[in-house]
C-alpha cells in the first residue's frame, strides 16, 4: 500500500528534477562565469561606484570606501572568486561612528558577450557590461583608486 501511495510522488519529483535539467540547458549561450574569469575581470583593478570605490588586489586583499562626508566609511579585508560565477568580498566596515562586519556578493553570468550581475542573495539580474561597451557600464578601472 504504502508503495502505491509514494509511487507517483517519487515519478512527480523526478519528472519535475528532469524538466528542471532540460529548462538549465535551454540556453547553452547563457553560462555563469567561471573563477578565471572573474579574476580576470576584477583582479589589480578598481570598481568605481556612485559614491565609492573598491580595490580588488593580488592574493586575495580588498579595500574600499563608500559615502561621503560623515557618511563616509572604509573597509580593509579580503575578496574571493568562485567557479559557480560569484565574486564575495568581506570585512570589517569603519565609519566616524560604528563598525561591522559585512560579506557582500555578486553573481555573474555571461549571455550572447554581455556579462550580467546580481547581488545576493536577492538582487536582480543587469547588464554589468555590454559587448562592445556601452556606457553606463560599470566603471572598471587599472589600478588602485582608492588612494
């Protein structure tokens, strides 16, 4: 009886698991980006934000500083590149009046030459940078800008 019972069960989840695999494979063009890439993408270089900027370094290290003014506030830690497309950076954040520890990671996927981000865990899909660049790109710059 019990048999019985669970039988569709086990062919509906497997069903779903197989049409879950051929949905994955809809779009062979469409890939995250692998370890390589992201370090290629972020590594001795500057992200330039609205109001800010984060240093990417050889080996691992990342500084960077948001806001301005008493807004203002800096991190020294350590950045990693994952195979699975994602690129995490950490550290204990410093401004005029508090501290925290913060991890913040981004998600990166190439589809038809365009690199797309998210921040996660829940941020939405956009156009990181365009093929060819466009602009309104984000701003990856030589160097360390930071200073």
């Amino acid at each position: 009886m019990m048999r019985t019972r669970l039988g569709p069960v086990i062919i509906l989840l497997a069903g779903g698991w197989a049409f879950g695999s051929v949905d994955a494979w809809a779009n062979p063009k469409e890939r995250p980006l692998t370890r390589k890439e992201i370090v290629d993408l972020y590594e001795g270089k500057s992200w330039l934000w609205e109001k800010g900027v984060g240093f990417f370094a050889a080996k691992g290290q990342f500084n960077a500083f948001a806001g301005d003014g008493k807004d203002r506030s800096t991190v020294a830690g350590s950045w990693e590149a994952l195979d699975d497309g994602r690129l995490c950076f950490s550290g204990v954040w410093t401004a005029k009046n508090w501290r925290r520890f913060a991890r913040t990671c981004f998600a990166h996927k190439i589809k038809d030459g365009h690199i797309y981000q998210r921040r996660l865990p829940q941020g939405q899909w956009y156009i990181f940078r365009h093929e060819p660049s466009q602009e309104g790109d984000q701003k990856i710059v030589a160097g360390d800008q930071t200073g």
